[in-house]
C-alpha cells in the first residue's frame, strides 16, 4: 500500500467512465492506464497546497491537430458521510458531487520550457463519484494488502473492499471528459487540469462553507488528479522532458526544486532539465522540506490524460458528385458530409421541379423525387460551418 504526502494512492474499483474519443478521429497523445484500475497515485490539491497540475506534451507525427476532446483521469477520496481515513466513511451507490475543472492549453514559450501564452481553456461541471463505503471486517479482506506492504493491518482502517481482486483501497479513479469542439493545436504543448478547493485555486471556496465543518468535508477537498505509473511512458505521444510535470502550487518544499524558481506559479517542476524528484532514480518529495530516497515503480509519474483529435475540422461534402437515375422511376439520393462541428448542407441552385431536398441532422440530406425528361440536371450543393464553407457540383442524369 504506497502512501506518498503530496503523491498519494490508494483505491481499486472500475467504475463507468465518461471517455469520449473523436468522431472519425484518433487519439494522439495518452498516458492513461487502460483498462482503468480502480485508482492510481494522484496528486491532491487542498493537501498540497496545489492550483494546477499538468505537463509538456508532444504528439504523434502525422496524427490529427484539430482536438475535439481531452479526458483526465481523477482520483476521489471523499465519503458521503464520514471520513475516508476512519471506519465511519459510508456511501449510498452512485452518489456523486459536482466539481468545475478547467483544463488550460498553453504554447510553449522562451527555452523550450517556459509557459507560453494560453490557447485555449475549458471549465466542465462534472459530478464526481464519492469512494465505497468503508470494509467493517478489513481486518480480515485486507490481510493480504497489509503483508504485501509490510503495513500495519490497523493502517486499513477505513478502506474498503473490492470483491472483484481481493484488495483494500482508500480512493476511486475515475474520468471525466472534456470538449474541445474544433480547437487546432501545436505539435507540442503544456495542459493545465485546474480546480478550487477550500484554500487554493483561481477562486478559493473558503473555509465557512457548510461542508468544511462536516466530518467527512467537502468532496473537493478529496479530490486528486491521478498520476500514471502504467504504462512506464505514454503508449501514444511523447513526453519532451521525461521525469518532470508541470505544477503551481503554494507551498515552497512541494516543489522538486524546493521552490529556487518561483513559488505560487504554473511552470516546469523539476531539480533541473537532467533530473527529477518525479523519476525513478529521483527522490521523492515528502512534502516536508526534505527530499528522500523512494522506490517509485514506474520510470516517472505524469498526469493520467488522454488527447483525441482529427485531422481537419473543415466542413467537406463526401457523397458521390454524380447519380444516374431512370426517367419515370422515384429515386433517392444522401448527401454526406464531414466537419468540427457537423457542417449545415443546403441546394444553393439547380433544384429541379419534382425533387424534393430535405436536411437531416449530422451533417446529411436526401433528394428524393421523380424526373420525367431525360437530360442531365446540375445542381450546387454547399456545406457550412464556422470552418467556412465547401462547394460541390452534383449532376443528376435521367436516362
């Protein structure tokens, strides 16, 4: 059972998770485990004084820059009733808390390593599932977990028990799914993941909330942005600077660096460009003002995130540009077209008598009708969207 101040994990249980890829896309940068475990380290906020956490990322060559979604990976610690280190932690199935995340994008600015200007930024209302109830005879479900870790079995106290391995846990992954609609991006870029907890944040939510005063707090307070350690390296996209991350945060010895470039600042957080307290061979920080020497099990920690994308958001018409029909006899013809967002497809002229256009939601229309002479009619399709505009000749010839 590792347990890190600053890096924390605990936690195993899939739950339904809100993943949504790009339609007709591909994923171009992913650091997320798949399928998702139950929970993974994960970096807490309220904890460790912490206002954004994110990376330097750089995506595949030849993929898609046109993103239409971006999904992170949280870890939530919070109970409904109690709190999630003592036996009392208690949740009703499927009962959640609303949160606001942002997700920021930023270029990269002077050195290669610097945060650039902000691109593009995202803020979602997502309802977070509270962890399970905690595990009334964990002395027993959790004897395995507590000799695994040489733990003391009463460190269990509190978790509870997923039947389906056999393992005791504290926290609950989870993802959640953020839109981009039609936002192009560079090769390589930092994110950001942002959100308020009681003490940090763009916009603290205070501490005279009605939720602070409770034993089990305020679900935000709980809640983590999970931390990867498998796959060892991102199985699509690169990472530029291996063993570092992105972060802002208050509080001077979590940073790697002890706080010697900034403190309460978005920016790179590593020793330096060679080293990092995020590796394997680094340290880990305990949050104390003292770095440590720590078995880490993966090569480095980053941010659990996955980016989607396509390769073009321009609106185009994809239907054949011709149809040969038989004078006399009803026909039908679908228009299809592709765009970020779903393009409006019209008749700008050439609609003959008899025929009949009529626009469908995503993107498609039909003509249907009966033509009585044979010759060959022209007409001018056009597919719209805030991309601009797409033009197609389509030739109707009646036989």
């Amino acid at each position: 059972m590792l347990a890190l101040v600053g890096l924390v994990t605990v936690g195993l249980v899939t739950v339904p998770a809100t993943v949504a890829g790009a339609s007709g896309g591909s994923t171009i940068y992913d650091s997320t485990v798949s399928p998702l475990p139950g929970n993974q380290v994960s970096e807490a906020f309220e904890a460790t004084q912490t206002s954004q956490l994110g990376n330097q990322i750089s995506f595949t060559p030849g993929s898609g820059r046109v993103l239409t979604s971006v999904v992170v990976t949280l870890s939530s610690w919070g109970c409904q009733t109690g709190g999630w280190s003592t036996d009392d932690c208690s949740t009703t199935p499927g009962a959640t808390f609303s949160e606001p995340i942002t997700l920021n994008l930023y270029d990269v600015g002077h050195n290669g390593i610097a945060v650039g200007t902000k691109f593009a930024s995202v803020t979602q209302t997502f309802k977070i599932p509270y962890r399970p109830t905690a595990d009334a005879d964990y002395t027993t479900d959790c004897a395995a977990d507590a000799a695994e870790y040489s733990t003391p079995i009463a460190d269990f106290a509190g978790t509870w028990y997923d039947s389906a391995d056999g393992h005791c846990y504290n926290g609950l992954d989870t993802k959640v799914t953020f839109t981009f609609g039609h936002t192009r991006v560079p090769s390589t870029l930092i994110y950001g993941v942002a959100y308020n907890t009681s003490d940090y944040g763009a916009h603290p939510y205070g501490e005279a909330t009605a939720c602070h005063a409770t034993p089990e707090g305020c679900g935000y307070d709980s809640l983590n942005v999970a931390l990867s350690n498998e796959p060892t390296d991102p199985s699509v996209g690169s990472d530029p600077y291996e063993g570092t991350v992105y972060e802002d945060t208050n509080y001077a010895p979590y940073y790697c660096d002890g706080g010697a470039a900034g403190v309460g600042v978005f920016r790179m957080d590593a020793f330096n460009a060679q080293g990092s307290c995020w590796g394997q061979t680094g340290t880990v920080n305990t949050g104390d003002g003292n770095q440590e020497g720590g078995s880490i099990d993966a090569p480095y920690y980053i941010p659990a995130v996955q980016f989607n994308a396509v390769s073009s958001a321009a609106p185009a018409i994809t239907s054949a540009n011709s149809d040969y029909l038989t004078k006399g006899r009803p026909f039908s013809f679908t228009v299809t077209t592709t765009g970020i967002p779903t393009p409006v497809v019209k008749v700008v002229k050439g609609l003959p008598a008899g025929v009949t256009f009529t626009a469908h939601a995503g993107g498609t229309a039909t003509l249907a009708g009966t033509l009585n002479t044979a010759k060959i009619y022209s007409l001018e399709l056009e597919a719209t969207s805030a991309h601009g505009a797409a033009i197609q000749y389509l030739a109707l010839v009646v036989r």
